[in-house]
C-alpha cells in the first residue's frame, strides 16, 4: 500500500491539491504509525459509512464532535478502558510546588 503514496501519479495529485507531502524512515523519530492508527481510527467510525455530507462545514462539524468524544469521553485500551479524562483525573502524577 506504501507504494500508492511513493507513486508519481500521487505526488502530481499532492501538488495539483497543495498538499506537501512527507515520510519518514521506519523506527525513526519521524515514524508516522500513531498518527496513521489515528487516520484508520477517524476512517472507520466517521468516513467509512458517510459517502458525502451536503457541505463542508457539515463534515467539519462531524469530525470536530469525533474528536471531542474521542479525546474525552471515548474508552482507550491504553488506559484500561477508561475515558482520558477519568485516567487523568485518577492517575496523572501531580507536581508539588517548587520552593
């Protein structure tokens, strides 16, 4: 699948759209896994059954109350199936202050 994003055809279409186009080695600082697990995520539960929305803020209005639930209220297995803001609330360490 990687070679659809190296293609020419694909660069041409980038530029035609002013898209700049990036990539990073595997295992480097630039790796891009978490944000493609991100874009698959945002795929299957927002775009993958919507074939259009009647405008464009109809669809940015979509994404943006995806991403609330998603950075609020939605359970991550990373965090033992908790939403983020209950595993901050419970678990994230606290600073005392300095003196």
């Amino acid at each position: 699948m990687a070679g659809v994003y190296t293609s020419k055809a694909y660069a041409r279409l980038c530029a035609d759209l002013g898209v700049t186009q990036s990539m990073g080695s595997v295992g480097t600082s630039a790796d891009n896994a978490m944000a493609e697990a991100f874009n698959a995520t945002l795929k299957r539960e927002v775009l993958q059954d919507e074939r259009y929305w009647p405008d464009q803020l109809a669809c940015r209005r979509e994404v943006f109350g995806w991403l609330v639930r998603y950075n609020t209220r939605r359970r991550h297995s990373w965090c033992g199936y908790r939403t983020p803001i209950d595993y901050e609330t419970r678990y994230a360490a606290t600073l005392s202050i300095a003196a």
